[in-house]
C-alpha cells in the first residue's frame, strides 16, 4: 500500500475539521446531550478526531429510525434486492479498502498488514457469505394431525442492536451487521468510544450500496450510557454484544429490566494450542506467535496457553522466546512492523499488572514484560511480547484473560494431563491440538470444551463456520448459519387441507 502515512495525516485532519454527529436514519446528526469524547492514537496519544456521548434520547431515535425502516422501506425490501445490497457492500469495501485499512489503523493500533490481510479479508468474506444467505433462508412443512398441515418460518427481529468491541471494531460491525441485515431486520450499531470510526465508515459503504435510511444507525458514547441505553431499549428486540464479562452482565440485567430481549454474547478467552511430541515445532510454534503476539493477542481466538509435551518442552520454550524477543515493534502503518501499540494507557497497566503478578506467583519471565519506550514509542502504548514459562495451570495468570501480548506455556506428560489442563478455564473459546496422529487429534478434539477446535492450525477464520465460544466466553455466535438464525425469531402456522 503506497504513501499510507500521507494517507493517514489526510484522514486525521479530515476527523479533527468535523463536527462530531451520530448516524441517524440516514443523516449525521448532533446529539441532543453535551458530552464530547476524544478519539486518540494509540501510537502516539495524539487525536484523531471526536465523537458524541450519545444518551438516552439519542439511542431513542435511532431505536425509532430503525422500526420505520423495518416498517417502510428496508421491511418491503426482497431477499434478493437485500443480497445485491450487501455484495455491493463488500465491493465498496475492497474499492475503499486503503482509507479503510489506514483508519483501522489509526484508532486500533493494530497494523496494517494484519488490518489488510485479516479485517479486511474476513469483512469482505462475511458481506459476501451473508448475501448468499438473504435468499436461501428456507422453512419447514410438515403434515400434522387432523387435516393440517404446518409451516414453520423464520421471522426477522425487526430492530436488533448491536455493541462491538474496540479490538475488531470493523470486523465486528460487518459481521453482525451483515447477518442481521441479510434476514431482514434493520440495526443500532454502538461502537467502542476508543475506535468508532471504521462503523461509521461502513453505514456510508452500506449507504453507497443502496440500503434505506434508518436500517443501518451508529450511536457512540460510553458503554455504561449509550450501551446501557440501548440494551434497556424495549424497542430493541434482540441484542449482541461482543466485549468484556463486566459489560455483558450489566446487558444481561437491562435486558431482564426491560422487555427480556435474548442477548447474545461473545466474549473473551483464555484459548489454548496444545502441543503433543510428535508434532512440527516450527509450523506450530509460528502460527502460536503469530495468534497471541501479532494480533496483540485481543482476539479471544488468540494463543493465550501453550500446552508442551515434556519431551519438546524445551525446545518449544527456546524457540518462541527467540521469537518474541525478535518480533519488530513499532509504527503500525509500516510494512516491517509486525506488533502495534495495545489500545490505551489503561490497558497498557493491566497487563503490566499480570506481568508483576506472574512474577510474585513464581512462573519464570522469559521475554517482554515492560513498556517498550524506545525513540518514538515512548509517547504510545507499546508492549515487548510477553512470555511466561514454568506456568502452573493454578496460577492466575494461566487462568484469567489478560487481552495483549501475553503468553503462558505449560508442560503435561500425557493425554490426559493436556485434555485436563486445556479444560480448567471458566472460558471455551477456542483450541489448537498439534500432532500428526490424526486419531489422537479428533479424539481430543471431541473431548475439548471450546466453541472451536483446529487441528494443526490456530486462528484460522471462515464465515461458513460459526465464531463463539462456551462458559464465560458467551452464548452466541457470530458468523455461519448460527450467526442469522439468531437475529430471527420462528413462527408456527397450522393450515387446514380440508
């Protein structure tokens, strides 16, 4: 991608010259509170530019804007008419995709090849999956009793809200968007305040397209106000949300406040590769660093444990350590950088926290473990990749999440021992097994308690295959079938044949 810093300081002054709005039916509009947040790079603290704190009144028009579209024009769309809107959705998306991928950049932090070659990638997959779905949704006939016959068919929820997290902001929004909007139902996009931009970006993709005003409306502020707001709403008739287990418990109870709308959730995880003694360190170890270290180990797919057979132990631990020691670190819009900064100040302390934690808990620092301070980094939130050997599976920091750099590696003996260890998590997002015993393989696979397991592969992401995880790592599922079934409801209806 050519001049991407030019690209970026155009962007930046573009976000800093305007008025921060919401997206309202269809028109950038003010919010009717007071409150301004600021938008700031993670690289360096500098702003990228402002967005409103939306409040009640403010989610209450986009709640209203979403039900007369899904009563007007969006609702007497057809499916065919709503599958070419979201096809030409992911070719905008590929057309703009250099503005795109720089502005994900920006207010992420993540970098641009991973920006380019995942986020990008999967959200034009998942337009894509999901137009083919708009118009293959078929229901059930069946013969009943007494002369009837009954006919079971999906019914879109008419408005779905949708809040999305800071560490896919794009890719969150697209692949839930596009699911909801394949089945018909119009939606209320709340981003994270920290990186809003880019689901602002794809309502004017989905604009560009052809969708209707109102179907498609962007609220921002904090999560305990326009969150709250929106998962108290009783005109939101289903919810997903993707972000922490504080959050979603607070989601949860709105809901149960008000019109019980179901909630889905996908949450973070402590995700696991195991390695057994037979399998290919390299392969396995590069797809290992690349999951948790790469990625600032955000995504709750990530490579948090790595589980060693004793008897490549060693090897394993001497080998990602020279890695992560090796790992470029730096500006996230340049080709050579392979981590970026994580995503605020704040963030930054709660893992420099584990780090302290792991070391009074005795597990043995290996590589990173502090802020990397280095020329220009020292006014951004930069990370050494981070890694931990002689990790009990008791410890805390084998246990709970910590959303960064940040990597466990465990020993067992035998198969039992890794299924054991894999399995203690209060999470279930997902696991690696490395072997080539393909029997071992799918005979752990089936005793593994995670929404997802590779075989010899880790992080790898398909629309045709359900995204979610077990236990605290949620209930729903984004992407596959299961990710428009459950913005549908399922009506009932017995027709006489006599």
């Amino acid at each position: 991608m050519k001049n991407v810093h030019a690209r970026a300081e155009n962007l930046i002054k573009t976000l800093q010259g305007r008025i921060p709005l919401l997206s309202i039916n269809g028109l950038n509009v003010e919010s009717e509170g007071s409150a301004t947040l600021q938008v700031c790079s993670p690289s360096d603290g500098t702003l990228i530019g402002r967005v409103p704190g939306a409040n009640e009144e403010d989610v209450d028009r986009a709640v209203t804007a979403a039900r007369s579209a899904f009563n007007g024009a969006w609702g007497e769309t057809n499916a065919q008419e709503r599958a070419a809107i979201l096809w030409r959705a992911a070719d905008l998306v590929e057309a703009e995709a250099q503005d795109i991928a720089v502005l994900e950049v920006l207010e992420t932090g993540k970098t641009l090849r991973e920006v380019v070659a995942y986020d990008l990638a999967s959200t034009v997959m998942a337009l894509r999956y999901y137009a083919g779905w708009a118009s293959k949704r078929a229901g059930e006939i069946h013969e009943l009793a007494g002369s009837m016959t009954g006919h079971v068919t999906p019914v879109p929820y008419p408005v779905v809200g949708l809040i999305t997290p800071w560490a896919a902001p794009l890719t969150a929004a697209a692949w839930k968007s596009a699911a909801a909007l394949a089945g018909g139902s119009s939606v209320v996009v709340k981003p994270s305040e920290l990186a809003p931009f880019t689901t602002f970006r794809l309502g004017d993709i989905y604009a560009k397209a052809g969708l209707p005003s109102g179907a498609y409306n962007v609220v921002t502020g904090f999560g305990h106000q326009a969150g709250e707001a929106l998962a108290l709403h009783p005109g939101v008739d289903c919810l997903s949300f993707s972000g922490s287990i504080e959050t979603a418990r607070r989601v949860l109870l709105a809901s149960a406040k008000s019109n019980l709308k179901p909630v889905h959730l996908v949450l973070g995880g402590k995700s696991a590769g195991i390695l057994f003694e037979d399998a290919t360190v390299q392969k396995a170890v590069s797809a290992a660093w690349r999951a948790v270290f790469t990625g600032r180990g955000t995504s709750p797919t990530g490579c948090a444990r790595l589980l060693v057979h004793e008897s490549i132990y060693n090897e394993v631990v001497g080998v990602i350590t020279e890695r992560a020691r090796q790992i470029v670190v730096g500006d996230p819009l340049d080709d050579h950088t392979e981590l970026g900064p994580v995503i605020s100040e704040e963030h930054m302390k709660k893992i420099l926290a584990y780090v302290d934690l792991g070391r009074r808990e005795s597990a043995r620092l290996v590589a990173g473990g502090s802020r990397d301070v280095e020329g220009a980094k020292a006014t951004g939130f930069f990370l050494k990749p981070t890694v931990f050997m002689d990790v009990a599976p008791t410890m805390r920091i084998a246990r709970e999440a910590v959303p960064g750099p940040f990597l466990t590696i465990m020993k067992f003996k035998k198969e039992e021992d890794a299924i054991a260890i894999a399995n203690d998590t209060d999470y279930g997002f997902a696991t690696s097994i490395w072997t080539t015993n393909m029997a071992r393989a799918q005979r752990v696979g089936r005793r593994l308690r995670s929404g997802i397991v590779w075989i010899n592969a880790h992080d790898v992401v398909d629309p045709a295959l359900p995204y979610g995880g077990l236990n605290l790592s949620g209930n729903g599922r984004d992407l596959g079938r299961a990710g428009i079934e459950q913005f549908s409801a399922l009506k009932s209806t017995y027709i006489p044949t006599k």
